[in-house]
C-alpha cells in the first residue's frame, strides 16, 4: 500500500519531467537496475523473525522502482509501433511476459523447491534454495532486459528546459470539466482494483474454500499464466481490428461472468477451468487499457499519461483487498468477501460503457 502510494504521487512527476527531457529510456534503465539490485537483497533474508522488518522493506522498495520502470516502458509503445498495429505490439509484449513467468517459475521449482540435489552448494538449511529463488529473479531480470535496455533505442537529447507545471498534469485530466482520459482514468482505477483483488486474494480464495496446496497453488499459477498469454496475444489482435474499448468491454464482462460462476462452484477441478477462463481475460484488459493510454496521447505527452495511469493503478490499489477481506471479516465467508471484488469491477464497466469517444 505504502509504495502503490508513492508510484502514484512520484509517477506523474517523474513522467512530466522525462517527458521535457526525452530522459524516458534513462528512467527506465535507472529503476529497473535498482529493482534487480534490490531484489538481489532478498538472498540475505535468513528465516528469522528479526528479518522480517528488513524483508518488508526490501520488498518494499524493490516493487516501489519495478513499478516506476513500467511508467517509462509502457509509455513508448507509440514509439517502437504504428497507430495500426498498436493493439497487437502491446498484447505481444503482455503475452511474452507471461510465458517468462511460466519459464521462470518452472526452472525456480525444477533447480530449488522440488529436488533432494541442490545446485550451487546450496542447501535447505536457513532456507538458501528459496533465497537463491531472488538472486535467480534478478540474474533472470538483468539477462533479459540488456537487449533493450542497452541496445534497442537511442535517445534524442532534447535543449528544453524543465519546470514541473501541475497544470499540464491538470488540463489532461480537467479541462473545463473533466476530460475523457479523466473519466477512463476512473474507470480503470475501479476495474482494476477489482483485477487487484483477485490477483492477490485468488490464492487465499483457493486456499481457504478449496483446501489447495502449494503445489495445487504453482499448478494453478501455471495454468493461469498459459491461458493469459493466449488471452494477451489474441486479444492485442482484436484490439486493432475491434478497437480497445470493445476489447476491455467484452473482457470484463466475461471475467464478472466466470467470477461470479466461481463464487458458486465447489468442485476443484471445474474452480481450476474457471480460474483458467478468468486468466484468458486478465491479459487482454491490461493490454488493452495500455493501448488506450497510448492512442490518447501525442508522443510529447507519453510519460505524463503513463504517470498518471500508474496513479490510477496505484493510489487505490488497497481498495479491493481491503474490500474482500472486510466483507469476508464480516460475513465469516470467502465467497461472499470475494463478491466485493467483482463489485469493483461491474462499477468500472458500467463508467467505461458511458464514455462515448474512447475508440
């Protein structure tokens, strides 16, 4: 909660200012190595309630600089694509970091959890083969990001001088009443506090009413992360032959749907096909609110609108689990406290469906 606060306060700022200086790549190379290296940390987080306080704040921090670098990234889809095919760059893109979550997890539990023959001299002791996952993450991390952050785009130095006026950051989202980015902006902040809420409440929510495991757990992860792909690369080429706004319309409904089908279904295996449905849908709402961001925005305004989107994401991004686990508190039930969720999400359609000029 305490980072998703400061993305949301630093996130429009720092966007202002790589906007004047075309400093965006130089962003996101700073906060992406920082991430890694604070990620890295984590190695030394022994299984002792003493590092619990240094844990959080790792954590902390390392979410607090990924979480920036997406501001930077997401804002130069318009650069490294055409207006035509804007849809289909970002679900790829989407599409490719859910298989290298698949990837990642999978070679995590091969060469760490699952195995009596652990490599690097590491042992079970202190818990070194979960923290060797971290020091994995980050290597893993660092790999795949030199390509591009290295190599791929060259900036322009810009002669622009810098002075952060809040009422550029104003006028696109109040101008004279309240813009159409303004009401998509509180559109998505509500869907994705619903979004937020399954995420991070899905597995307690499995847990909790199915009895899962933690390999019941990686299975499902898996299995959500395959179809979210599929559902990310499908969806990036509606986007561009149906527009984003059908594309996130459609997704959403289809994700209340199969949601609130789970809230009355107690089978393990029929959860695990509707958990799989609901990962077909994820992918193709957060690539498409991407897109819109985008075809919104001239070039010169990328990284304030994407600041901005992360404030949407972030300043409330303690709602929807807030929501749940009160409700859940209240009504001692899983099933009724994860009907807030979904709740969140229906009140994002519904301001999405009254916003006539989104393409």
């Amino acid at each position: 909660g305490i980072t998703g606060f400061l993305v949301a306060i630093i996130g429009p700022i720092a966007g202002s200012f790589a906007d004047k200086k075309n400093r965006i790549v130089f962003f996101i190379r700073c906060f992406s190595l920082l991430c890694i290296f604070f990620t890295a940390l984590l190695w030394f987080s022994k299984p002792s309630q003493s590092y619990l306080l240094y844990t959080l704040v790792i954590v902390g921090i390392a979410n607090l600089f990924y979480e920036l670098s997406l501001i930077f990234y997401n804002s130069l889809l318009k650069n490294i694509s055409k207006s035509k095919n804007l849809g289909k760059s970002s679900g790829f893109g989407f599409a490719l970091g859910y298989v290298g979550g698949i990837i990642i997890l999978l070679i995590s539990i091969k060469l760490f959890i699952d195995t009596d023959y652990l490599p690097f001299g590491l042992t079970k002791e202190e818990s070194e083969n979960i923290r060797a996952v971290a020091l994995l993450v980050s290597f893993w991390f660092l790999i795949f990001s030199v390509p591009f952050l290295f190599f791929a785009i060259k900036e322009k130095k810009r002669k622009i001088g810098y002075s952060l006026s809040f009422n550029h950051l104003k006028k696109l989202l109040w101008n004279r009443k309240i813009t159409i980015l303004g009401k998509f902006l509180i559109a998505r902040m509500l869907y994705a506090d619903g979004l937020n809420a399954i995420i991070v409440m899905g597995g307690i929510f499995a847990v909790g009413v199915f009895n899962l495991e933690i390999k019941d757990l990686l299975k499902l992860s898996i299995l959500m992360n395959i179809t979210a792909f599929l559902g990310a690369f499908v969806g990036g080429v509606a986007n561009d032959k149906f527009g984003s706004k059908i594309v996130i319309i459609f997704s959403l409904t289809g994700l209340i749907f199969s949601s609130i089908t789970i809230l009355f279904t107690f089978s393990v295996s029929t959860f695990f096909f509707l958990a799989a449905i609901n990962g077909l849908f994820i992918g193709p709402i957060q690539s498409a609110s991407r897109v819109v961001i985008t075809s919104m925005l001239n070039k010169n305004n990328q990284g304030k609108g994407f600041g901005l989107f992360a404030t949407s994401g972030k300043l409330t991004s303690f709602v929807g689990p807030l929501l749940v686990s009160t409700v859940t508190f209240l009504t001692d039930s899983q099933r009724i406290g994860f009907s807030a969720a979904i709740i969140l999400l229906l009140a994002g359609l519904i301001i999405l469906l009254n916003i006539k000029k989104i393409s």
